[in-house]
C-alpha cells in the first residue's frame, strides 16, 4: 500500500495512534481516588447517632432521650453533667421530687424512671419539656437565678 491511501476512516497517514496518553490515565485515577477519599474521611468522620446530635453544653455531656427523639412512655430520663456538678430534673414544668431520683454523684448522672407509685407513672404522650437545673455538689443549692439549667423537648409515643 502506498502512503497516502485512502480507506473508510479517511487518510491513512493522518491518523492518530488509538494508544491512550499515560497522563490522562494518570489524572482520572487520581480524581476518582480523590473523591474515593473524601467518601471515606466523611463516612468516617460523620456523627448521625442521637447523642452526637444533642448540642450539650460544657456542663451538661449528655441527656437521654436526645432532643428531639421519640421516646416510649416508659423511658428512663438521664442527664450526665460534668464531674463534680449534681442537680434535679423539672418535666413539663414540674419538679421532679429528688427521693425519685437516681443520683450519682460519682458519675455525675442524674435519671428518673417512671414507674407504679411515683409521681409520673408514664411520660405524657406527645411533646415532653425537660429541664435540668445544676450546681456545684459540694455546695448546697443555689437560688433560682444562680444555677446553671440546660432544657430541651423529646417526643413520646402514645
């Protein structure tokens, strides 16, 4: 065949080697390892539990059920503060009476079950307010307006 020949694709002599560049190989690899990567470092680093959701505050490290979580009417109510700090609950505006309470001062945890006999038997069903007034343990309780509080709204199923 003579150069120059002429088939269907056109010109012989004018056509592209069909070979791949090694750079383009190179650069899709690495994007679709970059993109891999950050898939990974996200999933990994990503926090979707209840708890991780809660916004607590420096004092207050965790409550249960977290806000906005739906609860059964039995569910144990706790909060975990800080070490050294101790408290009461109040549950839709009403204070928790303190012999209802499980308080753990070595843990810093305060819970309430309901239960026969106590003062909420079952959590009302719909919308429940929690509030969680603290302070120091080794001193007696403070007036209204000089405790911390932390407050915040769960669910409960009927």
């Amino acid at each position: 065949m003579a150069s120059g020949t002429k088939f269907a694709g056109g010109d012989v002599s004018r056509r592209r080697p069909t070979g791949v560049h090694p750079w383009r190989v190179v650069i899709v690899v690495s994007g679709i390892a970059l993109v891999v990567s950050l898939f990974v470092v996200l999933g990994y680093n990503s926090d979707t539990t209840d708890q991780g959701r809660q916004g607590v505050t420096a004092d207050v490290r965790q409550v249960r059920p977290a806000p906005g979580s739906i609860a059964t009417p039995q569910a144990d109510v706790e909060v975990r503060l800080r070490s050294g700090l101790t408290g009461v609950l109040v549950l839709n505006g009403t204070r928790l009476p303190e012999d209802q309470l499980v308080i753990d001062n070595a843990t810093s945890t305060i819970t309430f079950r309901p239960a026969e006999g106590k003062d909420v038997e079952r959590l009302a069903a719909g919308r429940n307010d929690l509030v969680v007034l603290y302070w120091s343990q080794t001193e007696p309780e403070p007036p209204p307006g000089e405790r911390g509080n932390f407050g915040w709204s769960f669910q409960v199923g009927a």
